[in-house]
C-alpha cells in the first residue's frame, strides 16, 4: 500500500515550473545579478508591480535599490488590493506600456503576483484583461517575469494560472508563460506578517497541496510536491501563527511546493471557496480552509491508497480514517482564529441553493474524483451552515474509514 497513492507512472505526464527557483534569506535584494545569469539581461526597463503592505512596511526598498544601482530602469505600480479587479490590472499595464517596460517583478500575496502575470501578458499584447480569459497562448508571448512571494500561502509564483475578477466574478487566466523565470523565496519577506495572514495564506496553501494530491489529473511530481507541502504545512503552521521564524520560513517553502503540486489542478474544495466568497467577502485562504473539511467528505470514496496517505499525513500519522483527517483540518482551522460554519463566517441564510448552483455551473472541476451533482454539494453546504463535518460524510454515504479502504 506504500506507493498506491502514486499515480501511474506509465501515463504521460506534463510538469510545469518556474525556470529557476532562487531560496534564501535576502535573495530578494539580488534581483539585478539574476536577471543577468537567468534572462539574459543587464539592462531594461522594468515595472514593479507591489501590493500596499510591502510598500508601506518597506519591503521592495531593497529590490528596487538593487536595480536602480545596476542601471535599470524603475517603475513601481501598487493599489491592487485583495482581489485585483480587470479594472486595475488594466491601468497597471497602461502605466507598465507608457513606461516601456520589457521586465516585469511582482512581490506580494496572490492578487500581486496573479497581477503581474497578466501584466507580462499584455505590455506585450494588445487588449486588455477581459480579452484574455480562460486558456490563452499570447501571439507575442509574455515579457520576462520575476515573482517574489510575501505571504506563505498561495504558491502563485510556482503556477501558470491568474485569477482576476472580471465584472464581479473571479475568472481563471491560465497561460503557460505565466511560469515565471525566476521564483524567489525570501523568508526575511514574510517575518513580519500578520498572525491572520499567516494563518488564512497558510490554509490557502495546505488546500492547494491537499486538494492537488486528490486530484484525478495528479502525476507523480505533482504527487511528490503535494506530499511535501502538506507535510511542512501541517507540522509547521500553527508553530508559524504562535510566531516562530524557522517555522514560518517551513510554511513559505510548503506554500511553494504546495503550488508546484497544482500542476494537477484544485478540485472541490476552491469551487466551494469561490462561493462562500461571492455570498460573503473574505480572504481566499479563509473560505478555502471552511471548504476543506467538505471537499474531503464528498470524495471520501476516492482512491483507497491515495485516502489513507492524505489521511495520515493530515493527522500526523495517528490515522488512515479520512474523517479524522477532515476533524483534523476543522480543528486546526479553528485553533489558527478561523471560520469554521457558515454561521461563523456570516454567510447569508438561505445562500445555500445558489451557492451549489454556482459551484457545479461557475466552477466545474472534471479532475475531482467524484462527479459534481448540485443536490449532494446542496447537502454538503446544509452541513457545512452549522460546521457539521460528520453529518457531510454522511450525505455521501458511508463515513469513511480505514476497515473499508
């Protein structure tokens, strides 16, 4: 049963991943050295893309010093808030083409970096952000595009994929290209982080890997990463939220593994995510580690060798019972300061109906284990009103266990 959770390993397979992926505490301050050995070029306009946070609290100073120094030229953008909008990418890439940039940084959380892929995009192409939704494969390709993480959680920098909110729904851009050049993984970037950020990112992270590892599209190194992350982020996040350096650092590293692993693809679970946040605003990770718990019950009959290896690294080794996985994650969710009910994350009454509409017409996910029916994700969401974790194992049919795998 040891490597039953492997996918087969005779399928063809695709791995996508940053070019070069630099680690360390401040290699974000050597930025200038990397674009000369890794894209090639010693000069250059560049357009840094920040979110609020590391402007204020300083943390792209000594980036942008770096590049002033060795002749580049700078232009800084910001104000792309929590979830960017088609509306502020696009006045973010028309001050990115008046300037001439032809590199584009992004450093930040997940709207950040999401936003500078589309940025690379289009200085590069014309249109705008709602002339590229879905797959795109640009005529002109993408400029050189650098992704410096701050949160340890969305993984964004390791994924081809945007997520840009267009007329009030979140849309999926998803471009090969989008793999940056260079990934950084600074962890002096994320030592200050707010308790609340680190635990909502940190969710957000253990969801990719998990729900990755799930998926019906895995290969082996998505496989191999998700395995990893979850590892790192299970042993090491709460340690992070109570504010140790090396744990978090652990957490930044899992969240970066974590999205390589989406390689595979996200199921359930972030469809349920982008729900809850359409009835009630909150951040990605938060509603991601609500829908966690359900996405693992309504694919409790999921391949037995892959379910008794999430199991057990989901509690540590102490089960293969999927449902003290799924208690597991609750209990963490709610020991990290986190929602754990619809109540408790103030979703409206009766959401419940449009919300699995929603789910199964805005968000399919053909790589989830078990087809999506809209009455049995109703149920789920039912369950998940007053944080009924058993009562969703239930509504699939047996609870799960390891006598029956």
């Amino acid at each position: 049963m040891s490597n039953e959770w492997l996918p087969n390993i005779e399928t063809t397979s695709v791995f996508l991943s940053p070019s070069a992926v630099v680690c360390g505490r401040g290699s974000s301050g050597n930025v200038a050295s990397l674009l000369r050995a890794h894209v090639g070029m010693d000069s250059g306009n560049v357009v840094v893309a920040v979110d609020d946070a590391v402007l204020n609290a300083g943390l792209a100073r000594d980036l942008v010093t770096d590049l002033e120094r060795n002749g580049y030229a700078v232009t800084l953008v910001s104000g792309f808030g929590s979830e960017p909008t088609s509306e502020v990418i696009d006045s973010a890439a028309a001050t990115a083409r008046n300037a001439g940039a032809d590199i584009v940084i992004g450093m930040g959380g997940g709207s950040v970096l999401d936003s500078s892929k589309m940025l690379s995009l289009l200085i590069r192409n014309d249109g705008n952000t709602a002339d590229w939704l879905g797959v795109v494969e640009p005529g002109e390709g993408v400029a050189p595009l650098i992704l410096v993480p701050t949160t340890c959680g969305t993984g964004a920098e390791a994924t081809r994929i945007a997520m840009v909110t267009v007329a009030g729904s979140k849309r999926v851009v998803s471009c090969a290209k989008f793999l940056p050049a260079i990934a950084i993984i600074d962890p002096n970037l994320v030592a200050s982080l707010p308790r609340g950020v680190i635990a909502s990112t940190g969710m957000d992270a253990l969801a990719h890997a998990v729900e990755a590892l799930m998926s019906t599209a895995g290969s082996p190194m998505s496989a191999h990463h998700a395995v990893l992350a979850i590892e790192l982020l299970v042993g090491n996040l709460e340690k992070a939220f109570g504010g140790d350096q090396d744990a978090l650092a652990s957490c930044l590293w899992g969240a970066h593994l974590g999205g390589q692993a989406i390689n595979a693809g996200v199921v359930l679970g972030h469809s349920l995510a982008y729900c809850l946040a359409h009835e009630q605003p909150m951040p990605h990770g938060t509603s991601c580690a609500l829908a966690l718990p359900y996405c693992i019950a309504y694919n409790q009959s999921l391949n037995p060798g892959v379910a008794i290896k999430l199991a057990q690294l989901l509690t540590q080794g102490e089960s293969d019972n999927l449902l003290d996985a799924a208690l597991a994650i609750q209990g963490l969710t709610r020991r990290l300061g986190l929602p754990t009910s619809l109540d408790e994350a103030r979703v409206p009454e009766s959401t419940e109906a449009s919300m699995a509409s929603r789910c199964v017409t805005d968000y399919p996910r053909p790589n989830n284990p078990v087809a999506f029916d809209e009455s049995t994700i109703l149920e789920m969401l039912q369950s998940m009103r007053s944080g009924d974790v058993l009562g969703a194992f239930a509504v699939t049919g047996v609870l799960a266990s390891s006598d029956q795998h």
